[in-house]
C-alpha cells in the first residue's frame, strides 16, 4: 500500500519479490482498520457509523426500562468498544468529526436529553470521556506503555537542562509527520 495525499502526486509502483509483481491495492483492511491512499480514515470512518447507529437504537430502546448504570455498560460494550478501537490512528482525522456528532447523540439518549441540551455536563455526569479526551488519552498510554520507544533530551545531548528529561522532540518540517502517532505522542506528553 503506498499513501500519499492530495499535493503529492500518486506513483503507481511496480514491485516485485521472487519475481512475482505485486500488485497495488487502493484499499486495505489491516486488523480492522481500513485504510486508503489519499485519505487514510475516511474509509475506516464510513465502515464504523453503521456499527455505531445501531447502539445509538438499542440504548433508545431499552432506556425506559433500565437504570443508568445498565445504559452505561451499554454504552461500554457496544459504542464505547468500536468507537475506541483503533482511535490512536484515526482520531486526529478531521472526518473524526462524525462520530463525535453520533457520541454525542448517544449521550443525549442515555438520560432523555433534548438534542439542544449541551453534552458537556451530560459527559460529566456520566463520567463517560469524549472522543477527542479519550484519543489523547489514547496516546498517553501509548506513550507510558512503550517507554523505550521514546528518547529524551538528555539521550541526544548530555546538557543538564531544565527539560533534559522531556521527551526529545525530532525536528521536522513535514505536516504528515507532525501529525502522526509518534509524533503526538511527545507533543501530548510534554
């Protein structure tokens, strides 16, 4: 797969291994995240809104007959789990933007609150994180649990400096870069 964007231009490669060519794809699905060349998530994004409108109905359904405590397990195992999965690669996506809306929807259904009513509280209150809290939250563990991916100030030079214990910053011009996993882990963490 080869990923590209809009201002570059799209090369279609030729390679080869043991003499076979492979062939280049447009789309792939890897552990369940789907990706295409020029916009990565989109696809991804549009595979997972069917998955989550559904929960969006069952927790509208069994509301009146249930506690809010149950609606929130609801909510865990069947938004919570799809909306989650993955979201260290695709939640900085400006497409992220739709499942937020369809979050906040849900959380408006668990305690029979108009769509006028702001979610701020509503999160609040059910103690339930919003999609860009838990994607940054998603990143922080990701940094905590691969520390020895990270190197810091003092690993790339041997100054004792006020932050020569952050985490090193590597210098890069590239939007692409700046936006990826490893880079906005550090950015996050410091």
């Amino acid at each position: 797969m080869q990923f590209a964007n809009e201002a570059s231009n799209y090369n279609d490669l030729t390679i080869t291994y043991e003499n076979n060519f492979i062939t280049t794809v447009k789309e792939t699905k890897f552990l369940g995240l789907i990706s295409i060349i020029l916009y990565p998530w989109t696809t991804h994004i549009d595979k997972i809104i069917p998955k989550l409108c559904p929960a969006c109905f069952a927790v509208r359904s069994v509301r009146p007959f249930v506690s809010q405590q149950m609606l929130r397990m609801i909510y865990f195992s069947y938004f919570n789990s799809i909306m989650s999965y993955g979201i260290i690669f695709w939640g900085q996506s400006s497409y992220s933007l739709r499942v937020f809306r369809l979050q906040k929807r849900i959380i408006r259904i668990m305690p029979g609150s108009s769509s006028a009513v702001s979610c701020r509280s509503l999160f609040i209150n059910l103690k339930i994180l919003p999609l860009p809290s838990l994607y940054t939250f998603s990143l922080l563990r990701f940094v905590i649990t691969n520390e020895d991916l990270f190197s810091t100030n003092i690993d790339i030079h041997k100054i004792q400096t006020i932050h020569c214990y952050d985490l090193h910053i590597p210098p890069t011009n590239s939007r692409k870069y700046q936006t990826a996993v490893f880079y906005m882990c550090i950015k996050i963490y410091i």
